[in-house]
C-alpha cells in the first residue's frame, strides 16, 4: 500500500472572480449558508451587462447659469432671446460633434472634473457676445459676470474657434465699454446695491 503526503510547497488558495463574472454565475445560494455555498446551474454564463451610454454633455455645461440674467438683454448680446437660444442650442451640438482633444496630464481651467468653476453653454456665449460687441477689456468683464479675468480669457480661447466654425459673427456695438456701469446703462440696469 502507498501512502500519499502533500507536498511542502505553497499551494494556491483559491480562484479569484472578478465581480461582473461572479454576478453572471447562474448560481442558487442556499438560504441556511448564506453567499459563501451555492450549487452552480449547468447553465452557459449570461451576457454581459452593457455599460450605460455615455452622456456626452456630462461635465460639459452645469445645469445652472453662473452670469447676472440682465447680461443676456438683447441690447447687449445684439440678439433678440429666440436668436440667442437657437446659438445656445447650435454651440452645444457643435460641441457634442466635435468633443475637445485633451493632451494626457493637460485640462483645461473649467474641464470636466472642474466643479463649480465650468460655465453653462449660454455663459460661455455671453461672455464671447459681450467682449465682442461692445469691444470691452476684461476686467469690466469680470466686475459685471462676477468671473475672473483668467476664466473669461479661457472662455473666449474655446468660444472664438466653434462660433467661427458656425459662421456666427458678432454684430459690433456703436461704442467702446469700458466699465461695468457702462453696460449696465445699455441694458437699463441699475449695479447698485438695494
């Protein structure tokens, strides 16, 4: 008769199964054992769960605006609301078209991942609309939107390229603003605290 021994080696513990095959086991576990017995179906492994599809506006444009309402007065965009909506609506889809080509270890200031510091697709155009229109340096800019002057300078770098690729050109304005107060006038809105 022989006698058979274990080697004196290490011995594997067991399999590891990653999670999305474990869920796809058709396994019954038994209510007196609890997750760690079950009796495996002679069953085939079921499909794989499909990954949900991507939302391309995901981290794109926050569902709120960050710029003062009265900015968006059609005397300063130079475009009545039904106008300045249809460039909301058109920016956007041009945006989903043709998604930004991001260099790895490289984001933009107001990317995805950036919390509350990105801007809805109409700030993002009001902001181009403004400086265009009315000519206006950015530090009036940034005291009537409440926003820095890097901010706005890193909008106008994304907003230039796709208005212009839409043919969209911006109708000048008959002066040069050079204050907040100044544009506030324009839109008949008063800056002051009530």
């Amino acid at each position: 008769m022989r006698e058979l021994r274990l080697g004196r080696g290490p011995y594997p513990t067991g399999v590891t199964v990653p999670d999305d095959v474990m869920g796809r086991l058709p396994f019954t576990p038994h209510e007196w054992h609890g997750t760690w017995n079950y009796t495996l179906r002679p069953e085939p492994l079921a499909p794989p769960v499909p990954p949900p599809p991507r939302d391309t506006s995901f981290g794109r444009f926050p569902p709120g605006d960050k710029t003062p309402a009265w900015l968006r007065h059609p005397s300063l965009t130079g475009l009545e609301p039904a106008a300045f909506d249809d460039l909301v609506l058109r920016y956007r889809a041009y945006l989903a078209e043709h998604p930004p080509v991001l260099l790895p270890g490289k984001r933009p200031a107001g990317g995805p991942g950036a919390g509350g510091r990105r801007l809805s697709a109409a700030d993002q155009l009001v902001i181009h609309l403004l400086k265009n229109r009315w000519s206006m340096t950015q530090a009036p800019l940034a005291e009537a939107t409440g926003l820095t002057k890097n901010r706005i300078g890193a909008t106008l770098r994304e907003t230039t390229p796709v208005l212009a690729a839409l043919g969209h050109t911006c109708p000048t304005g008959p002066l040069t603003v050079t204050t907040a107060e100044q544009l506030a006038a324009i839109a008949g809105h008063d800056l002051r605290p009530e």
